[in-house]
C-alpha cells in the first residue's frame, strides 16, 4: 500500500525521488551561494508583490478570525491552516504569533534546510516583519513537515482522507513548481486539497491557470491545458464552490475553492 491515500505506490515513489532530486540542489545551491536562492519571503505586509493579501485578494487575518469565531477555537480545538510550500515560512509565524493557541497552522516546504538559511540571512540582517518582529533562524515543529499535500496520510474511520482544515493557502508553491505542468497531476492535486478541507473550508491557490515556461528556473513551472483545466473544475464543482479571480492586467488568477 502506499504511504499516500492519493498516490499508487508507483506514483508516491515517483514524487519522492523527485523532492529528494529537488532538495539535494536546493541545499547545493543555498550553500554555495549563501544568499536567497529564489523568492521565500512572501507574507502579509510585504512590498506589493509579495504580500499574500493583494495576490490572493483576500484579507488572511480576517478569514482566520472568523473561522476560529464560528469554530468557537481554543487550544484543544484549535483553526486549522495549511500553508503550501511555505517558503521561510513567515506567514505561519505571523498566524500564530497573531492568533496564539486559538489557530495550528501546518506547513509544507521543499527543504527544512534551506529555509533555515535563509531565515538565518534575515536574522544576521535583524530583520523584522509585521506581527512577528525579528526573524529567527529555526522553524516551528510544524514547519515544513512534509514536501507535499500528497503526504497528508491521516484518514478517517472509513480510510478516506480525512478532513483537516478550515482554510489551505498555496502561494507559488506545489501546484506552480511541484506538478510538472501535468493536467493529470494537477487533477490529482487539487482533489487531494478539496479533501483535506472541512465542510466550509476554504482553499485559496496564487497564481493558478495556463502560464508559460520559463528557463533558468529551480523547478519546471506548470503550462496546463486550459481545456483540461476547465474540465476539471467542472468536475470539482460537485464538491466545492470554485471561484477564479483575475486582477486588471494580470496574466495571474487566483482560484478559490469552498467546500460544500
């Protein structure tokens, strides 16, 4: 059986090889150059083109607080976020650093390592971002626990996956870098994260849809077919409300999916 409730054991150990290929260069790279090897710093209050609220259009700290409301959250029943290929993670700590015990936010990252040194180069610098202040060098437990959504393995009493979070947030992570640029994968992707969803539960993915290649990039970036991409939209439709929002003169959508 494989250790993924969404791949064949063929196609989780394919994936694997591929974050373990990925990671290897990652870690050359970072410690060969000793500076950021490719954008990681994306949070909320950063310049334009990094801040997660104005590529998402969405206000996180808002859409958090209303579900730790509505959830009546504390420690023992605490938010749930999933924060997708988290980069130095500095939005999880932002969430918690806001929201304390009341929210467990868990992320995904291609390499622990890595994140470290880069967290190591602001800390050096004494940077400091909104809601957390300086930046410390270690990652939180929860930080880059995993490579991939597709290693979420904790099902419910009738082995489906089980249904953990109350809002997932991919930001230039997994479905941009991580999928190959194959409809078949991208498919898969997405039903992993509608099923990781709870009832009301928000996903929302930056940037999404039909995009080119470009060279000289740390990992392929995704060209889908737009007609397998509405395909499977539709397709998502029975389970989730799927909404798609595009800025003016944006080539970038940023999809929204809320489960039913």
């Amino acid at each position: 059986m494989s250790e993924s409730p969404f791949l064949t054991s063929p196609e989780y150990s394919k994936m694997v090889e591929g974050w373990k290929e990925d990671k290897t260069r990652e870690d050359a790279k970072m410690g060969q150059e000793n500076k950021l090897v490719y954008t990681m710093s994306r949070h909320v209050g950063a310049r334009e083109d990094l801040d997660l609220n104005k590529l998402h259009n969405t206000d996180f700290f808002a859409v958090v607080e209303e579900k730790i409301k509505s959830n009546k959250s504390n420690r023992t029943n605490p938010t749930m976020v999933l924060d997708v290929g988290g980069g130095m993670h500095l939005f999880s700590n932002q969430l918690r650093s806001e929201f304390g015990s009341k929210v467990k936010v868990i992320s995904t990252g291609l390499s622990k390592d890595t994140s470290e040194q880069a967290r190591g180069i602001l800390e050096k610098t004494k940077s400091k971002i909104p809601h957390i202040e300086e930046v410390k060098k270690e990652l939180h437990p929860d930080d880059s626990k995993m490579h991939s959504v597709f290693q979420l393995n904790k099902t419910d009493e009738a082995g489906a996956p089980k249904a953990e979070f109350d809002l997932i947030v991919d930001t230039y992570g997994e479905q941009y870098y991580g999928l190959g640029g194959d409809a078949v994968w991208l498919e898969k992707y997405l039903k992993a994260i509608v099923s990781k969803l709870k009832s009301g539960g928000v996903a929302t993915i930056y940037p999404f849809g039909n995009y080119g290649t470009h060279s000289g990039q740390k990992i392929g970036e995704s060209s889908f077919q737009a007609s397998e991409v509405y395909r499977i939209l539709k397709e998502l439709e029975g389970f989730c409300t799927v909404e798609q929002h595009r800025e003016k003169n944006s080539s970038h959508a940023t999809l929204k999916l809320i489960k039913k």
